[in-house]
C-alpha cells in the first residue's frame, strides 16, 4: 500500500473552523439577514454620501435683544451723523453673528455673489 503524503492533500483542515464557516454561511444564507444587511447598506451608502458634501454655508444670527444709542426725549451729549447729517430719531444697535457652517472655506472669487 502507497504512503500517503500529507503535503499532497492540502493544508490539514481544523474541524472547529470549518463548522464555524459552515454555520456562517448557512446563517448568511437565510433571506431575512440578507435583507436586513442590504437594508443596512444602503443605510450607510446615503449617509457616507451625504456626509461626503463639502460646500460651504454662510450662516447668521441676529441677538433679539436691541441696545439703545441714543433715544428721543433723554439729554445725552452723543450726536450720531449719517452721511454728515444728524439723525434725529432713536438708534440702537443689535449683535449680529456671522460664521461658516459649512465644511468647506468659503472663497472671496467663487463663493462671494456681491460685495458690500
């Protein structure tokens, strides 16, 4: 009788390892993991898309609380001009907030419609 060669057989397998990947893919074979990991895929494909967007987004807030300059009726030694002429009416002044929400810089040439 011939001597065989373990060499010529293969690598020896594990019998633990085998049944373990024989029970994963019986398990992976089932309709309902498959749809649930198609779902779960897609999932992820829309939120890596969405995630991926970089464009830049001005952003502003205005504080509603409004401080009065200078209003009618009280004595003040403050005068405010507009354009060399004397305003006569209350002004106040209000906290504006401006920043970038975007995830990208937003650049003077490209992004900039109308300077003011």
């Amino acid at each position: 009788m011939p001597e065989e060669n373990p060499s010529q057989n293969g690598p020896e397998k594990n019998p633990s390892q085998s049944g373990f990947l024989n029970k994963l893919g019986t398990f992976l074979s089932l309709p309902l993991v498959g749809s649930i990991l198609g779902i779960v895929g897609v999932v992820l494909a829309f939120y890596f898309y969405f995630a991926g967007i970089h464009e830049p987004r001005l952003t502003y807030y205005v504080h509603p609380v409004r401080t009065p300059l200078v209003q009618v009726g009280k004595v003040t030694g403050l005068k405010v001009l507009f354009n060399g002429t004397s305003l006569e009416g209350n002004v106040t002044a209000a906290q504006i907030a401006i920043w970038n929400s975007g995830s990208a810089p937003i650049l003077g040439g490209t992004d900039i419609l109308e300077l003011f």
